[in-house]
C-alpha cells in the first residue's frame, strides 16, 4: 500500500522534463522519499563526475578552469543524466536507480541514449531534406537547410550536450516546448518533416499564390508556412469544397463568417472537427503520424477561428491566394518516391557494388522516378565521374529538371549544401558543357519553360 501511495504522490506530470535531474530530487524531497544522507551521496558523485569531466578537458590540469566553465559542464552532466531518468515511465524507478547506481554510471547509459538521439536526429534530418517545402522564405531557408546541417557540426555531447548551438529561427506550428539539447532538435525535426509532408500535398506554385495573398513579402517574414497551408485546407474542407484546390474566394471567406458567427467556441469545436475528417478523407492521407500531428495543430486553429470572429478579422486569418498570372510554364515532376525502407536497402545495395555498371544496372531495374533517382545521387556516395556516367543515361528534359534544381537555385549558398549536392553541381555544369551545342540550346530553352517539384 506505501508503495501504491508513493506512486501517486511522486507524479512524472510535476516533473520539469527540462531539468528532469534535479526535478526529479526535489519532488522525490517534498513527497518524503528521499533522505539528506541520500541527496549528499548523489551529491558527491556528480561532483565526482565532474572531477573526471574536467580532468578529461583539461589533461589533467582542472585547477585552472574558470567557475563558469566548470558550472556549464555540471549542467551538461546534470542534463546528461536526466536524459537516461526521464526514460522511465514511473518516476520512482528512476529515483531507485540514483539510489542504488552511482552518477558516473548512470552517465554512462545516458551517453549511449544520447548518442542514440544523434543517430536518429540526422536519419531524421536526412528524410526532412528530402521533403523541404520549395520556397524562398529565408527564415526556412537558413533554418532547416543551413542551421540544422550547423547544429549537428558545432552540439557537443560531452561537454555542452543541453545547449543549442544554433538559433532555430523558424517555427513549427506547435512549439517545442521543456527539452533542450538534441531532445530539442529531435522533436523540432519531427514536426518539421510532418509539417513538410502535409505542405507538400500542394504544388510550389499553390503554395507561392497563397503565401502571395498572405503577404507579397512573404520571402522576408519569419511565419509558419504550415500554418497559412493548413488554416486554407481546413476553410475549404468547412466549405466541403475541394481541398486540393488550396483556394479560398473572397465570398468563400464571407460563408466561413456567416457560418461561425454568433457559435461558441465549442460549436466551433464540433464543426473543425468533422471538418479535419473531411480534409483527410479529401487528400487521400494515410499517414497516421502526420494525422496525429494535424489533430494536435487544431485545438490553435478552433481558438483562431474564436478569436477572428469575435475581433471581425476573419478575412485575415483565412487567406485569398492571389490570382494565378498568365504563364507557359511547364510542371515537371519529379515522380513518386519508393518508401524509406526499399529506399534504404538500394542505397547499401548500389554502394557496394565495384563497378559503376553494376551501379547503373541497378538503377536502371529499381529506380522508376527521377526523385528517387536525385536521392541515390545524393546519398550513394557516388564519385564526379560515376554521376556524370548517369546523367549519359538521361534525355534532355531529365537534364533540364536537374540543372533548374541545382543550377538556377541562388536563394541557397554554397556553403549550405552537402558534399555530395557541390560533385552533383560540379558534374552537371561539367557534363552540360560537353554537350553537343544542339542538345544545349534544346536544354535552354527547355528550361525556360518548366518548372521542378522533386
């Protein structure tokens, strides 16, 4: 029964899961289930760990380190050790396991789950590149191109593991909220990539329209792009309209008002949700992640719908895209992508081949989509030579669609690209050059004309 008792008492909600470790002490203090001797114990063994840490950093010279670097690595530690407690469902496992291993030991198991989340975090960061919304909008931009690739280059497990050593300018829809280090970077990643999957739903050229009508500087704002993508869907989705238009008149904006106005917010409640309902049914998503996620985005979007119409700012939560110009312009798609899984085992696959004809062949049995295509480029660790023997095997379209992507992109520096996107660049220009000067005009002035989804 005092077990029972303590459980209750001992609550993981009450738990700040920012500072799981010290936290955790203190309410296991407050609730009695802990004693002074106890808390002295754990005490000297984080400054044991410490003692190691700086030893570790400075060769062996730890008395000359400043205060603020040896507090900055305590946090690190206490942060370290939190990671691996805050594993535990029950809380009290997690305090038995302070009371009965020493901190040092415990940092060991910590390190490994933290290693673990790197892992994760850049197969993560990889999947989100390969679905980044096609927009100009900088803060995106610099963000999940430039910043994501600076954070996995500068985070410092072993010394700085709960800092963030990048300023995550862009915002998701639902803030990421009480984590800090690669646990922050983790679930921003997540909701980035489902944020980017349901946006992708929709073409470049709906999505510019849209955010156009938002604001025709939209290039320059720091917004959720998401956000304008969703609000649009879910207006057309109340309206039992076609959702994959991504289109709301003025006079469809006027309905959405009638229809609201003078409801509670729980009547709103009720008409979002059968709307939500509608607009998965509507764009065919079986994604159950990313329908968790869009549920999770509505509780903002019903307050929103409150909020505009009780203020009579309806018009300014609900956008009209601006009217499509004139336009020869030419879609080229890029195909469908094969799921992760298939993806993952023709990767190992192609690079374990010795011979680029063995590559080829293999490309040419099992890649069906030039996105796909794009993707081994990207990720087989292929030589300038062994990609520029691929681009032979393409038609001028193909090789169009390809330098419209790599080529004709200046929103993206260089230094923002991967390795393997700086050969591609360089082989492609290369490769576009050795052309016949036929072949190059017919290039020309396709590209003129399309314009790329990958």
């Amino acid at each position: 029964m005092s077990n029972i008792e303590k459980v209750k008492i001992l609550d993981a909600k009450n738990i700040d899961t920012e500072f799981y470790f010290l936290s955790l002490l203190e309410q296991a203090k407050n609730a009695n289930l802990i004693t002074d001797n106890e808390i002295e114990k754990i005490q000297s063994s984080c400054l044991l760990l410490l003692k190691d840490k700086l030893h570790a950093l400075t060769n062996g010279e730890s008395g000359s380190v400043r205060t603020e670097v040896a507090e900055s690595i305590m946090k690190s530690n206490l942060y370290t050790v939190g990671v691996f407690l805050k594993s535990f469902t029950d809380p009290v496992d997690a305090l038995n396991l302070l009371k009965t291993k020493t901190i040092p030991e415990i940092y060991k198991l910590s390190k490994i789950r933290i290693d673990r989340l790197i892992k994760n975090s850049k197969q993560l960061y990889f999947l989100v590149r390969k679905n980044l919304i096609k927009t100009k909008n900088f803060a995106y931009v610099s963000t999940i191109v430039a910043g994501i690739k600076g954070f996995f280059k500068c985070y410092n497990a072993e010394f700085h593991a709960n800092e963030i050593p990048i300023t995550c300018d862009y915002p998701t829809l639902i803030q990421v909220k009480n984590v800090v280090g690669i646990e922050f970077i983790e679930r921003y990643l997540h909701y980035i990539y489902y944020e980017n999957t349901f946006s992708n739903l929709f073409s470049a050229e709906q999505i510019h329209y849209l955010l156009c009508g938002y604001d025709e500087h939209y290039e320059d704002l720091i917004f959720n792009i998401y956000e304008q993508i969703l609000v649009t869907a879910m207006g057309i989705a109340i309206l039992k309209g076609n959702v994959k238009s991504l289109y709301l008149s003025k006079v469809d904006v006027e309905n959405i008002y009638l229809l609201f106005s003078e409801k509670s917010e729980k009547e709103i409640s009720v008409i979002v949700q059968s709307a939500f309902h509608f607009m998965i049914t509507n764009l065919n998503i079986n994604n159950k992640g990313l329908e968790k996620y869009i549920l999770k985005s509505m509780p903002q979007l019903i307050s929103d719908i409150f909020i505009a119409i009780d203020t009579d700012t309806i018009d300014r939560l609900f956008i009209t895209s601006v009217k499509k110009p004139p336009s020869e312009q030419v879609v080229f798609s890029a195909g469908e992508r094969m799921d992760d899984d298939k993806f993952t085992a023709l990767v190992e696959e192609i690079m374990r081949c010795r011979f680029i004809s063995d590559k080829l062949l293999l490309i040419r049995n099992e890649v069906f989509s030039l996105a796909d295509l794009n993707d081994i480029i990207l990720t087989a660790e292929l030589s300038e030579t062994e990609m520029t023997e691929i681009l032979a095997t393409l038609e001028p379209p193909e090789i169009a669609a390809f330098i419209k992507e790599y080529l004709s992109n200046e929103e993206i520096e260089a230094e923002n690209l991967s390795e393997a996107e700086i050969t591609f660049s360089k082989s492609l220009r290369e490769y576009f050059v050795s052309l016949p000067k036929k072949t190059q005009i017919e290039i020309a002035r396709l590209l003129e004309k399309i314009e790329v989804e990958f």
